[in-house]
C-alpha cells in the first residue's frame, strides 16, 4: 500500500510538473498527520527526486499543547538532520487587531513565514490531500463560485506545490501506519467550530454513507476537470478581451456593440476580465454587480453606476468606459493637434490625421469616424465640454446645443461632461452624435481631416 502511495504521488508530481532535480523543498510542518506524513515521504525519496530539504514550522500560540506540537517536528527534523525553522505569532490576537477570522489570519502567518525562507530554485510544499479538495470545494460551493472556484485547491501557485493532492485522508492514514510516523492530534480538527470542521464532521461522513461512498475521489477528479476548463476559458476570454476592450492609464474602454454579440456567460467573463486588470482582484465584487453592468448597456448613453473599489462603470453612446477615477464633470478645453492624443478628461483616444478625397470613399463613416473639410477651421481644433449658448449648424439653419440634447434623449446629468470638437467657439462634432453640416467635406475641399475616436491597441 505504501508503495503504491509514493506511485501515485510520484505521477501526480511528474503530470503537474511540481518538482525539478536541484529543487530546495520547504516543507510546511504542522505536527500533524499530513504533513509528518509529507516529512517522511520526503526524507525517504529525496534522493529519487535530488532535493534538499527544510522544515517550517507556525507555533500559532492558539492551542496548549502547541508546545508539544512544536517539540515532535524539531525533534524529526533532527533524527533526519533536515534544517528546522520555527516561528511563533498569536493568532487570535492577530485576528482580533486585523478583524479577521483566525483562519484568515493563521494562513496568512503561514504563508508569510514559508515565504520568507524561499531561496532562487526552492519551493513551498504543502500537505493538502485529495480530501481537503473536497472540503475546499464544497465551501465553495455552499458560498457560492464559478467553475474557476470549483477547480479547488490548484496543485501548483507560483513557488508552492501541493504533492499529495491526489491521495486521500485514509491513505494517509494507511502509510502513516506502515511506516509508523509519529504525529499529533490537533483536538480543534473534531471540534464543528469552524465551517471546514463542519463540512469534514458531518456532510461528508453523511454523504459517503447515504449517496456515494466514494464521493472524495469523484469531487478531486471532477476538480481536475473544472481547471481544465477554466484553462480553456480563460484563453478564450482573453483572446475576445483582445477585440472588445482597450486598456488606457485610468481607464478601460470596452465596445458595447461587439460585447452584445457574445453569449451573456462570455460578456460577465469579459467585465470580469476588466475589473480584475483595472483593480488587480475581484475582490468584493460579485455577481449581483455584473447584472448590473450588464443592465447599463440597455440603458440610455450617459447612465453610470458605481461599483466597489471606486469603479465607475458609464456608458457613453457605444462605449462602456470603466475608470477609477470619476469621469470629470468639470469644463475643460484640451488644444487638438494631428496625431494620436489621449484625452483623460473625457476617458478616450482621439486620433486626427490628413486623408486624400479618394480614402473617404475607402472607409465607412460612423457614430466614431467622422471626416471633415480641413481648411474650414480657422481657430484651432480643441476638444471641450458644452458651453452657455453652444450652437451648432445643421444644415437647415443653426440648433442650440441644449434643443440637440433634448432631440438626441441624452440626459440632464451628462450633458455637462460630453465630449465636443470645436473651432473656437462653434461646435464642429458632438463626438457620437451630430456633425456641422458647414465642415462637411465638398468638390472644393482640398484637405480632408479624419477624426476618430478609437481604441488603443
């Protein structure tokens, strides 16, 4: 049976790529049964896998016979004359002073700790099991969680491996007895204080029982699963990300139309995308917020709602424009000049550039591209926001900006901070919307300017 266990961890080892000759392995030692386990399993086959080893050690201070905890791992590593490294915190007055659980506290100790003793070429190596997969999959579950969050425990993160993902509890328990590895019982495992406690005491037990005795081994395979297509939509998110979305310095700008054309699951995958690039975590964002991204788009040009982390997500015409920072509502006027020029004021990218007559013909003019007789401007071209008495030609004589807005349906509280190409003091393009029909190119124009606002690629 043994034997069989280290076949088993040896191909899990070598199909995740966990493990390089030369590796430094920092093995996280609690005292208990996994993990002297996972010493033991070390210090026997070290040599098959050429590593070396160190034992880390959290006196977490929660427990009395922590000390003891502590004494059996320092005295192992010295029977195997592997370097041991203790550090000691007090978790509860950590969760107490941080208001978190001790559970969050205690793996961020943990973590800490092993991160702390990593060398270039080493490794952090923990003793989750198949069985903790589980556990872990099932809070998931009862939380709420996508199918990222069903692939569970991942057997690889960076510099920490989990070897002994893929044997469960009771074989474990099986080596332990074969090979008669000391541990300690830590009595807060059979205490239902904790929801893993909870879920390890009394659903599983009930559900091996009751429904499927083998249950633990089906949930680690299907996680292998569920990561698998995660992988693969991930990949594919990104290569849509590609198309729809342009990432600015404060902002990103994501093409409503083309977002439609996607299957609803691919657009929150692609807000999701957004955020986690905007905000570096999605943390504290959840699905209820994607419904209401996803509602924006139906609504009018200009709506804007306000997410956590001091997202603003606006929808401006066919744009959805994700920022950190509030679109100003305050005037500004930005000088224009040829070239690709970055507003942030307005949360775009202009881009102006002199066409022959001909090129006109060549390309489609829309709500974003507009060409326009360039030697009609005689103030210098500017980007702004509406002013008192703004007009604009329209062909059948001169429109006030504000009866524009009203004609068009665009809101009160966007008016303000809308977008505007002017020649000095009259309006040439509301972007999005009208064009002045006197800039309009004709048989006597000799140069023509493109104007388009786009997305930087």
């Amino acid at each position: 049976m043994a034997e069989q266990i280290h076949k088993k961890i040896k191909r899990f080892i070598e199909k995740n790529q966990l493990i390089e000759q030369g590796n430094e392995l920092i093995l996280g030692v609690s005292g208990g049964m996994d993990s002297m386990m996972l010493l033991h399993y070390f210090y026997t086959y070290k040599e098959v896998y050429q590593v070396s080893l160190k034992v880390a050690h959290i006196h977490h201070g929660i427990r009395e016979s922590a000390d003891l905890d502590a004494a059996l791992v320092e005295e192992t590593c010295r029977a195997y004359h592997i370097p041991f490294y203790r550090h000691n915190c007090n978790i509860k007055a950590l969760a107490k002073q941080k208001k978190c659980s001790e559970e969050e506290i205690g793996r961020e100790e943990r973590y800490n700790f092993f991160i702390s003793l990593l060398n270039p070429g080493a490794k952090i190596v923990t003793a989750h099991n198949m069985n903790d997969q589980a556990e872990t999959m099932m809070m998931r579950f009862f939380r709420g969680t996508d199918i990222k969050g069903l692939g569970g425990i991942l057997p690889k993160r960076g510099q920490i491996i989990r070897p002994l993902l893929d044997v469960t509890r009771k074989e474990i328990e099986s080596y332990c007895k074969v090979h008669q590895v000391p541990f300690r019982h830590d009595e807060t495992n059979f205490m239902p204080i904790y929801t893993r406690n909870k879920i390890r005491l009394e659903c599983t037990p009930y559900i091996e029982s009751a429904i499927n005795p083998s249950f633990i081994k089906v949930l680690g395979e299907h996680s292998q699963l569920y990561r698998e297509e995660e992988d693969f939509l991930e990949g594919y998110t990104k290569s849509l990300f590609e198309l729809v979305a342009s990432q600015q310095e404060t902002a990103i700008v994501l093409d409503e139309k083309l977002l439609k054309s996607y299957h609803p699951y691919m657009q929150k995958r692609l807000f999701f995308m957004a955020i986690e690039k905007l905000t570096g975590s999605l943390k504290d964002f959840s699905s209820k917020h994607l419904e209401s991204a996803l509602a924006l788009m139906e609504g009018q040009s200009g709506k804007e709602i306000h997410l956590p982390k001091q997202v603003t997500l606006r929808k401006i015409y066919d744009q959805l424009i994700l920022t950190k920072e509030k679109l100003s509502s305050l005037s500004y006027a930005i000088p224009l000049s040829l070239g690709t020029q970055e507003i942030k004021e307005a949360g775009l990218v202009l881009s102006l550039k002199l066409v022959s007559k001909e090129a006109i013909h060549q390309k489609s003019e829309n709500l974003y591209t507009k060409y326009i007789d360039y030697g009609r401007i005689k103030n210098g071209l500017q980007i702004r926001t509406r002013q008192p008495e703004d007009y604009i030609s329209l062909g059948a004589g001169t429109k006030k900006l504000k009866k524009l807005f009203i004609d068009e349906k665009i809101s009160k509280d966007v008016r303000d901070s809308l977008p505007l190409i002017a020649d000095g003091d009259e309006i040439i393009w509301v972007i999005g919307s009208r064009l002045n029909t006197d800039y309009y190119v004709t048989q006597e124009t000799t140069k023509v300017l493109e104007i388009q606002m786009m997305n930087e690629r």
